[in-house]
C-alpha cells in the first residue's frame, strides 16, 4: 500500500511539473476564444495524456483493478458537428466529435498495456469570458492486455466521461486542463470482469484548422 501511495504521489507530481512546463505565459492567456474554431465543419487535431489511478466503484469488494496506475495516451481528430447554439444564454455553446485512439500504458500491479480507439462528444461553452469549459461522453473498444486476476484480457469496451477547461494561446491553437473518468469491460463476454474504473487528470492540446 505505501508503495502504492508513493506512486500515485510520483504521479500526481509528474502531472503537476508539466502543467507547469505548458502553461502559457499570462500573456497568452489574455487571447480571447475565436469563435469560428466552432464552425459546422472545422477539424482539429490534438493530443492528451496525464495519469490514471484505479478506484473501487461502489458496492465492489475491490481487487486488483483497484490497484491499476496507468499512462494513458490520447491521440484526436474532431470536427465541428454544429455551428454555435443557444444565442446569449449561458448554456450557450457547440458540439464536436473527436475520433480518437486509445493507448493505455499499465504500470501497476503488473506491467501491461492497452490499445484501440473510440468516439467522444464534446460541448463546448461559449457563454464564459476568456475560456472554454467543456463537457464530453463517450466509449470505444480496445484490446486488453493487463494480466489482472479481476479483469480478463483481449477485447474489451471502453466507456468515458469528464470535464475540462481550454484556453487559447493563438488563433488555432488551444491547451486543456481536463478530468476523465474511464469504465473498462468486456460487458460480460468473458469472466472474470470486474471492470477496471481510474480517474484520469489530463492535459491537452489542440490545433485548429483554418477552413
């Protein structure tokens, strides 16, 4: 257990260091949202990665998947799938879809590693001075191989959730700060499937192309 403990603190150090190496100056934090990133239509390409740490959902005795650490790797392609919506409410705001691949490295209780791809939904709010909070929902399907007693390996699905918040530094380009909660399983197909849940801190960034 403590050394469980001194690797989630390595971690969350690790992820606290590089927020500090991405984050823009004060500088660039001024830059204001542009509005035509969320055009109908206009694509982008981004990257997000942090750390995940394994939890035990409610009503489960625990075993090795609460044990899981994990880095996971998040490459993105999304479009615009509306224009701005909600005119000057303070829902106001728009929907995009991210294609995205799936690379989970595991290094705890047992070395291991993960890969596949899915879909999120993301709505972005457009109602908030200076930044861009954001809400998004997703799933996919990958390929397990963790070696967990809890978890069977092979193919498995992925159900994703979180929030976040993005500003930009230049006209296309935008950084994220972000927490995802990912649901690993095989719905059943095999045994054992506990399912393994982690709570992922994340950074991000995304470039935006000009349409």
């Amino acid at each position: 257990m403590q050394a469980r403990h001194r690797r989630i603190r390595a971690a969350l150090f690790a992820c606290v260091v590089l927020a500090a190496l991405v984050a823009p100056p004060e500088r660039a934090r001024a830059v204001d949202p542009n509005p035509a990133v969320f055009d109908l239509g206009r694509m982008s390409l981004g990257f997000f990665s942090g750390a995940g740490f394994g939890f035990a959902r409610p009503g489960y005795a625990g075993g090795e998947t609460d044990e899981v650490l994990l880095v996971p790797f998040y490459p993105q392609l999304g479009i615009g799938i509306s224009g701005p919506l909600g005119g000057e409410a303070w829902y106001a705001g728009a929907f995009e879809m991210m294609l995205e691949g799936t690379f989970l490295v595991n290094t705890s209780p047992r070395s291991g590693f993960a890969g596949g791809g899915g879909v999120l939904f993301r709505y972005d709010f457009l109602s908030v001075p200076h930044v861009v909070p954001y809400a998004e929902l997703g799933g996919g399907m990958l390929d397990l191989e963790f070696d967990l007693n809890d978890q069977r390996d092979g193919f498995n699905f992925s159900l994703d959730g979180g929030l976040g918040i993005r500003w930009f530094i230049d006209a296309n380009t935008v950084l994220s700060l972000a927490y995802r909660w990912q649901h690993l399983s095989n719905a059943g197909t095999a045994l054992p499937n506990d399912g393994i849940d982690t709570h992922q801190p994340l950074l991000g960034i995304s470039y935006y192309f000009d349409s």
